[in-house]
C-alpha cells in the first residue's frame, strides 16, 4: 500500500471493555513499532517485531497490553480490561528493515477513548 | 529525567520570521537525530534526518546536532502558515525516543 494504515481511527471504549487496534505496514517493510502518544506529549514506544519476531516489549506498560504479529505483515495491538489511562493515540510505524538507518514511516493513529 | 527534553511551548511567530526549535538529551547511545512534523489528528511526518555532529540543510530547514552537548536545533526560514504544526525531535539505536513536541503557529 502507499502507506501505514491503522483502524479504526477512533475507538470509544467503557472502562473494562477488551480492544484490538490493527496495523497495515507498508508493504515488504520488515519492522514494526508501535506506540503510545498521550495528550501534548511525544509517542512513547510500546513494542517493537521484526518480521514475527516481537523482540522488544519493553515499553507495553502492563500485561493488560499485548500486540501480535503472526504472519509478519499487519499487526494488532490488544488491550484487555481497558482502563481511564489507556486513552491516547495509538501509533504504528514500519521500516524497511531493522537496522539503525532505516526510517520509520508512521500511521495516522487510532484515537482511543477509554470512559 | 526523560531521555529527551524539548521544549512545549507554544511558538507563535509572524510569516517569514525564523523559527528556532532545540532538544537536549541525555543518551550517548543515540546515532540519529530526527526531525518530524505532526498535524493535528495525523501521524508523525519525518521532516530531517541526520547521523553526526554539524549541520544538515534541506530547503527552508536546518538540522544541527552537537554531540558533544547533547544538542539538536531545528531552523526553519521565512516561516509559512503552512508550517504551523507540532514539531518532534525524535533520536534511536533502533527504537525511537521523541520529545514532548513544540506546537508552533506561524501567523499570517
């Protein structure tokens, strides 16, 4: 595809409610990032899969948290037992590969609203 | 302490002034440094990309990254209203850690 494509783009959740955000990344793209972007601030890193490979988790901030990647192409980030906290933006990005060079390349986000 | 520090501000400045954006940071293990735009309701934008110390010049934007301080600045000349947006300074190994973002507004 032209780009990284996320849905939905808004999610509105009651508070203990289970959700699956989705990630299309650009085609052939190796890597996949996800992350967490509160209000006024910069995006925090989540997660990070190398083809299926997550090999980075050290962001998710709790094991109500949990993101997949089994065929090596989209991605869904679950969040189980939604709390007020949890509301934020939701990032994707995809490089080419892993290696330190390569740009990330980000979606628009999915808005979740946790109430 | 965040990794990286920036500035929030707001900015607000007339068209054609220069605008200045900085971060500090405290990791020497950072390689690159990058610059990205968001606007409102949309996904981070990569606007600058640089490796070592000095400048880095693409049309209206100036990169500048002082390793040695810890530094990185943004310049952006003879500002548009079309720039108005949040402006992140983001540096990696392999992930990225971003700065809080500087809202700018350039006014007509």
């Amino acid at each position: 595809g032209a780009g990284v494509s996320q849905s939905p783009r808004y999610k509105v959740a009651k508070r203990g409610q289970d959700v699956a955000l989705r990630c299309d990344p650009i085609s052939g793209h190796v890597s996949l990032f996800w992350y967490q972007q509160a209000l006024g601030q910069g995006p925090e890193f989540l997660t990070y899969f190398q083809n299926e490979a997550q090999l980075d988790k050290s962001g998710l901030p709790s094991d109500r948290f949990f993101a997949e990647r089994p065929e090596g192409s989209v991605s869904t980030l679950k969040i189980q037992r939604t709390q007020q906290e949890d509301s934020a933006v939701y990032l994707c990005a995809s490089s080419l590969t892993g290696g330190t060079k390569n740009i990330q390349y980000f979606g628009a986000g999915t808005r979740l609203s946790v109430l | 302490q965040k990794e990286v520090e920036q500035d929030p501000g707001p900015l607000s400045v007339p068209e054609g002034a220069i605008v200045s954006l900085n971060c500090t940071y405290s990791n020497s293990a950072f390689q690159y440094f990058m610059w990205y735009r968001q606007y409102s309701r949309k996904g981070p934008e990569l606007l600058m990309y640089t490796y070592s110390s000095g400048n880095k010049e693409d049309g209206r934007f100036t990169a500048q990254v002082d390793k040695s301080s810890k530094y990185i600045s943004l310049f952006i000349r003879d500002s548009q209203p079309s720039d108005s947006a949040t402006y992140l300074c983001a540096m990696r190994y392999y992930k990225l850690s971003f700065g809080a973002g500087t809202t700018v507004t350039v006014r007509a």
